[in-house]
C-alpha cells in the first residue's frame, strides 16, 4: 500500500472502458486537483504531476461494491470503517455500501450519521444501508423517511430476512414514499434451519445438515409477489439458485421493479468445494450445486443479474479456525471482487471486459441511486487502472483487511488492480 495521495495525475496511454455505453477506447486522462480536467490523446505531462504509465492497461471508473459489511461499530476487531475502506481501494473500489448488522445496528438517524461522519476522511466513499426493522429483529419498520433523509442509500435487514409475511408487505408499502431500494437477503429460516452447506449430494456425502435452495426459493417468490402488490423497489442480494435466476427473469419481463446482484463466491464455487472442509467457504447463502452456479453465470450473460457485489463478510481467525459446524458464515471479497469475477467470467466464460466493468460500477450505482461509477470532466476522479494481464495464486499474507476469511485463498485469479485513484487521491498503487 503506498499512499501517496497525489491529486494531479495523468493516466499515460491506457485503454478506457465506458461501462454505459459499453464501448473501450484508447485515451489519456489528466486529473488536476482531484478533479477529472481532460479525457483525450496526446495529453503532455507537466511538472509535479504525477505520471502513471497505463500502456497495455486497463483504465475503468472506480468499482462500486453494493454489499459490504464493515463491522463498524461493534466489531472492530473484525474490520472498521477505515480498514474495509482501504481493503476496497487495495480491490480498485472507489465507493461501497454498508450493511446494517453492526452493533448499535444502523437503526436510527444517529447511527446513519456515525457512519457518514466516520468515513468522511476514508479511502473511499462509504454510503449506509439502514435497517428495515429495528434491531434487524424483524418486529418493528424503522424511521425509514428520517433515515433517507440523513442518507440511506437503501434499506435491508441483511444477515436475516423478515420472516413475518404481513410485515414484509408493509415495509414494500413504505418504502415506496422514498423511492430507495430494499435490500433483500432471501432466506426462510424454518426451511434453513440449522443447515450448514447446500442441501444435495455432497452435503448427504459428507453427513452435514443441508440448506435447501428452497429457503431461498419460498423467500424470493414472496417478495416478487409483494413487490407486484405494492410497487416496491426490490433487489435480492447474493443470489445463489437456478430458481431464483428464473423467477427475476419473468417478474423483470412482467414490469416487476425487481434488480439482483450475485457475489464472485456464488459464482466461482459450488458445493463440491466443501470436501475440504474449508471454513472460509461456509457462507450464507451457501455455494449451490453446479446447475446452479452455471444458471447465475447464464443470468449475468443474459442481463437479469444486474450486479457482481461481495458480500464481504469479515470474521476472526477464531471464528473460522474451529469446526466446520461452529465456525460463522461468511467469506471477505474487496480485495478479490475484480479478480476473482474477472477470472470467472471474462477468461473463462469469455463475457467481454465492458459488460463486467457495467456489473461493477454504473449498474449498481445506478440501483442506489448513487453518483458513481462514471469517468467524467468536471466530476471528482474515482479511477481504477487494471492489468487484465497479471495473475497469481490468492495467500492469507496478501490481504490487508483485518480480517483474513478469504474463500479465495490457494486460488489462482487473473488480473490485478495496479492503482486507484479514490475521491480524488492516488490512493493506492501495486509495487
Ligand atoms: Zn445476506
Ligand atoms: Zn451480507
């Protein structure tokens, strides 16, 4: 990590990616005092800029993450506000959303503001996601109107679903005063129970209790048919089953206001992984079989996945160092989001760079409502410089968040981020 921080730089000879119109173009940037001063070739390089040479690179707004637990408050031992936000610049994430389950959980306007005030001075931008109900415990609507005035950006109960029907219906009701997203995490916890892996061979293989892809299923086909009911903006998080895939499809052909997103896991892994037993791969909701995980690649090629996010969902080596059984759900991924989505789909699903770069950054700044995932004069550089060319084999040691419960550990991922320049700054830059 080098922060040199620098706010007049020229980005020399790189290919850029227009992620809206799809389109890929050889140019140079300036950015003088932050701001994005001019997009064209031949830019000549002046005196105390600084110079990055994108020749052969890949030059793309900065990525936007659209799930992300930070842990912040409550669990700073895990990660805070300013790791996470370092740990996304380090994976060329210029803006993130944060998810709620914190400790106070972000409930109220106070919370709301501790998180915006917080990440003022970090690395990149940070936007909160509010709960829909207090203490996530799925009783009582927040203040909704008064959280999106302090700046939600969306509302979700993550972690958990609203279990109670009639509740949930209420909450879609609402929220269409504000016209912000709810975040869905799809899970029928009486089908899912004390479930440790996906529901299938492998998990009657190795004699551990299943998760059905109906847990998910039974939740998604609900919240579709509320949505249809009430007029809400829905988006369902992690998607991970076929079903799901093919209910979005025919809710967004029937007009239903309904967006996704999958994580790099969901779409790297599937259940055959866990014969190794490796608890960084436990995560909720749990890689799915290999039907399913080729059914979320054909919905990304096919448009109805909307978004790749992460999921990043730090925990201590205590928490993952035990038994399969008690070891947390949950795996980090800012510092894999590109790479490990790059490897997947790009190289291997041959999916072209363009159409990734759109399912990290204007398309999910575009479901938040966000100003983001754009290069533009006049606007605030946020700017990720990429070598597609680059790859190696993920080590525990190479992550800088503070906690290390990576999936991708012992995996080799192409492409690297080789600089980010966040808010602005040249945050960070590969050695
Ligand atoms: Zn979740
Ligand atoms: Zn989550």
């Amino acid at each position: 990590m080098n922060k040199t921080e620098s706010k007049n730089i020229l980005i020399k000879g790189g290919k850029i990616i227009d992620p809206v119109k799809g389109t890929e173009f050889a140019s140079d940037i300036y950015i003088k005092d932050g701001i994005v001063a001019e997009v064209g070739k031949n830019i000549k390089a002046g005196s105390g800029m600084v110079k990055i040479d994108a020749k052969g690179l890949v030059v793309s707004p900065g990525f936007v993450d659209m799930h992300v637990h930070l842990r912040d408050p409550g669990f700073e031992d895990k990660e805070t506000i300013e790791s996470g936000a370092l740990a996304a610049v380090k994976g060329g994430i210029t803006a993130i959303a944060c998810m709620p389950n914190t400790r106070p959980a972000i409930d109220s306007e106070h919370a709301v503001k501790y998180v915006l005030e917080k990440s003022e001075g970090a690395a990149c931008r940070v936007y909160p996601v509010a709960a829909m109900t207090r203490g996530l415990e799925g009783k009582e609507i927040t203040e909704m109107g008064l959280l999106s005035e302090e700046g939600a950006v969306g509302f979700s109960d993550d972690g958990k679903c609203v279990g109670d029907s009639r509740l949930m219906y209420e909450i879609m009701r609402y929220s269409t005063q504000f016209g912000l997203p709810l975040i869905l995490h799809e899970e029928d916890i009486l089908m899912s129970a004390d479930g440790q892996m996906h529901e299938g061979r492998y998990s009657s293989m190795l004699g551990m209790e299943g998760i059905s892809s109906l847990s998910d299923d039974l939740m998604i086909a609900r919240d579709i048919i509320l949505a249809a009911r009430s007029g809400a903006k829905i988006h369902i998080t992690h998607l991970s089953t076929k079903g799901g895939v093919e209910m979005i499809r025919k809710a967004k052909k029937d007009g239903i206001d309904v967006t996704c997103d999958v994580t790099p896991h969901h779409l790297f892994f599937n259940d055959s992984f866990l014969t190794s037993f490796n608890t960084n791969l436990k995560v909720k909701p749990p890689v799915r079989s290999e039907g399913d995980r080729q059914a979320l690649v054909r919905g990304i090629k096919e448009g109805v996945i909307d978004a790749v996010a992460s999921d990043h969902a730090p925990h201590l080596g205590t928490e993952k160092n035990t038994t399969f059984k008690l070891a947390e759900f949950g795996t980090i991924g800012l510092e894999t989001l590109f790479s490990a989505a790059f490897s997947k789909l790009c190289i291997e699903e041959k999916m072209s760079l363009p159409g990734l770069i759109r399912l990290i950054t204007a398309s999910p700044a575009k479901i938040l409502g966000i100003d983001a995932g754009k290069i533009e004069v006049g606007r605030l550089a946020d700017i990720t410089v990429i070598d597609t060319g680059a790859g190696k084999i993920v080590k525990r040691e190479d992550f800088i968040s503070k906690s290390k419960n990576s999936a991708f550990i012992g995996q080799k991922l192409q492409g690297r981020v080789v600089c980010t320049i966040s808010r602005g700054k040249l945050i960070y830059r590969s050695d």
